[in-house]
C-alpha cells in the first residue's frame, strides 16, 4: 500500500510538493506481539553472551586482587612475627662484606667462632681453690633467653674496633639516655664503634614495655632473662662476653664498663690502637683482694674454699681483645661461677685460659672514672658534669 504525502514549503510563494511513501509493514494487533517476542529473545541471548564476557573478564582479576591479598596479609604477619620474636622490625639492611656466607640469625652469627682446646693447667702458686679447676664440661651453660637483642648492629661494619658493652640495671632509663647523649656519643675518626647496653629482667611489666620503647629507638639494647640482682652480675658480664662472641665477630677489642662510670673512650681507642689485638687484657684498676666473708662482698666457704682471690681487674672497666673475650667466656662453660663478676672473669677465667697476668692501662683510671661512691650527688649529675669538663678539654 502507498500514499502521497504533502509537504508544504516556504519559498518565497507557497507550493506543495508531494512525496511517495511505502510503509514495510503493516502493523497489526498480532505481527506487534510476534515482533516482541522475537525482540524479547535477542535481548535474553544478547545480555548472556554480555554477561559470560564480563564473568570470564572479571574472574582473572578477582582471583589477582585474592592473591595479591593473601600475599598482603602474609607479609603482614610476617612482620608481626618478627616484632614478636626478634624485639624489633624486620629491616632490610646491607652488611658488610665480612659477613658474606654467614647466616646472621638472632640466636647468633654462624658459623661461631671456634673453640680452643686446651685442658686448663692450675700453676703451683695459683690463688684458686682446686674446685673450679675440677668442674665437669659444660657444667654451667649461659642459656638465658633473649628478650631484646640487637643481633645485627655489628653487621654493617666491616671492622668494629671497639665494642663497648655497658653493664646496665633495667630500671635506669635516664641514666642510659644521658649516656647516650654524653660519652657514648665519642666516635673516634676512621674506627667504628659500638655501644651496647646490657640489662637483665626485674620481671616489672611497666619496665618491660618501656624497655621494649627503648629498644624500639635506639636498638642498642641487649636483655636477657635472668634475675636484675646484684648478686646476678657475674651473670651479666658472662652474657657480654657471650653476646659479643655470638653477634660481633668482625671486632677487633671489646670495653666492659659500669653505666655509674664516665668513660673517656676516644683515649681508649688511641691507646688500643698501638696494642697487639691478641692475648690482650688491660685493667683500668688492678687488684688482688683477700676474700670476706661478710658484708657486700660476703663469700661462703663452700662457693670459695681459699683465702685469697687471684689478681685481677676491678669490675667497673676492662678491656680486652676479641681472642680473650671468646676465650673467657668458652671456659665460663665450663667452670663454676661466684657472684663477683670481676674475680670469676678477670681472675678465675683468666688464668685458666693461660693468662698469666692483667696489664694496668695508662690514663691513671681517670680513662674510666667510677662516680658510683661517694655517694654525695647523683650519679647522672655527676656524668654530666664530667662529660662537660672532657668537652671543654678538648677544645
């Protein structure tokens, strides 16, 4: 069917043009709902054929978000199990070339230093009572646990000349951050150094999560798990020499010294620099002390038969090289303890690695100044003010 359309224009005059139009179809009630249903079924057929596109689009994405997730999450945990069991972030760090090959773990730097054998020989005018030439190998393991521990601070050296181990109490946190600020801060030119210090556990969960915060910034802090007594010391020079041999392999000397001392450490380093890093061990303070059997330094008869304790060094400051260190505390192992830390290392430990005597370092013990006693100010006060005078000295 067709028909003439008229299509008016304005052209100036008005005409009428006429267009010829053929309708396709002629809709009726019948082709319209034919005509949906076919719509309906390209529609249905269209939006499946979508749908399967965008699934398989999508799946693979979906799946890599998944992956990527449970990586994420991995790698969270991992660090949260690092925190946990190390005491501090796993960081990555670059060692020094000494340490290519070792497996630098927080349990120790493997391999370990070897042992030398030796059968200690007690000499015919030796001081010690026969019982700690007697003990059985093995006899008194060091195996305290490590609550904090910087295992890797000696890593990023490729020499470490001087290791300075301080012997600290948990509870003195102002006095550790003045001596950071203070003495511990002396880095000699063209020679590493290191400051460590060394606490035990007072079992106080105020204390624990302050020194984890400490830790935490300055990671120089080594805690073991053993008693924070005085009667512990020997047990906490016994973990310095432990912790030193175990983590601080590329040393060349090592400084054990009290956190109520002020220690010139630039002058140490300069003396050490002209002494042969072996077989080495030098006293600030040299002694040969009778044994007591009251007071502070009460001894019973059964942990010390003798009268008299062997030479050694007082307590507060000792140096030595990395050789001694290793060997003193292999033969701790291995030889029962008193609660003297200096008489059972530097005296007891001493001779029985065939050291026959202490060398007294120059400096008139004014190298490692004990402010502990007299007891007239505060030990931080007196710090200080030592670390002010030695600053203006050396202008």
């Amino acid at each position: 069917m067709s028909f003439n359309v008229a299509v008016a224009e304005k052209s100036g005059a008005l005409s009428t043009t006429y267009v010829s139009y053929t309708p396709r179809e002629v809709l009726t009630p019948t082709g319209i709902m034919r005509k949906s249903r076919k719509k309906t079924l390209y529609t249905i057929a269209a939006c499946f054929v979508l749908g399967f596109i965008l699934w398989t689009r999508y799946a693979a994405q979906f799946s890599e978000i998944a992956l990527n997730s449970g990586k994420s999450n991995n790698k969270v945990a991992e660090k949260t199990a690092s925190l946990i069991s190390t005491g501090k972030p796993s960081v990555s760090m670059k060692y020094a070339k000494f340490f290519e090959g070792k497996d630098i773990t927080k349990n120790g730097i493997f391999p370990l230093p070897e042992r030398r054998k030796m059968i200690p020989q007690r000499p015919a005018n030796s001081d010690i009572p026969l019982r700690f030439y007697k003990s059985e190998p093995g006899s008194n393991p060091h195996d305290y646990e490590y609550l904090l521990n910087p295992y890797d601070i000696c890593a990023s050296e490729e020499e470490v000349f001087l290791l300075v181990m301080i012997a600290s109490a948990s509870w003195e946190f102002e006095r550790r951050k003045l001596i950071r600020d203070t003495w511990a801060s002396q880095q000699a030119q063209g020679q590493a150094i290191k400051y460590v210090f060394f606490v035990g556990n007072d079992n106080k969960p105020k204390n624990r999560i302050k020194l984890k915060e400490e830790f935490k910034e300055f990671n120089d802090l080594v805690l073991q798990d053993f008693d924070e007594t005085y009667r512990n010391l020997t047990l906490k020079t016994i973990g310095q020499l432990k912790w030193g041999t175990h983590f601080c392999p590329n040393m060349r000397f090592a400084l054990h010294i009290d956190d109520d001392v002020f220690g010139q450490v630039n002058d140490i380093v300069s003396y050490l620099l002209g002494i042969k890093a072996s077989r080495y061990l030098g006293c600030s303070k040299v002694f040969h002390p009778i044994v007591r059997r009251e007071g502070k330094w009460d001894m019973s008869r059964e942990d010390y038969p003798g009268e008299q304790y062997p030479l050694g060094c007082v307590g507060w400051c000792f140096a030595m090289s990395r050789d001694v260190m290793n060997e003193l505390y292999y033969m701790a192992l291995d030889t029962p303890l008193i609660h003297l830390e200096d008489v059972s290392t530097t005296g007891i430990l001493r001779e029985k690695i065939g050291i026959t005597g202490v060398t007294k370092m120059p400096g008139d013990e004014k190298w490692c100044q004990h402010l502990g006693w007299p007891k007239d100010k505060p030990v931080e006060q007196k710090l200080f003010e030592s670390w002010q005078s030695y600053s203006n000295a050396q202008l």
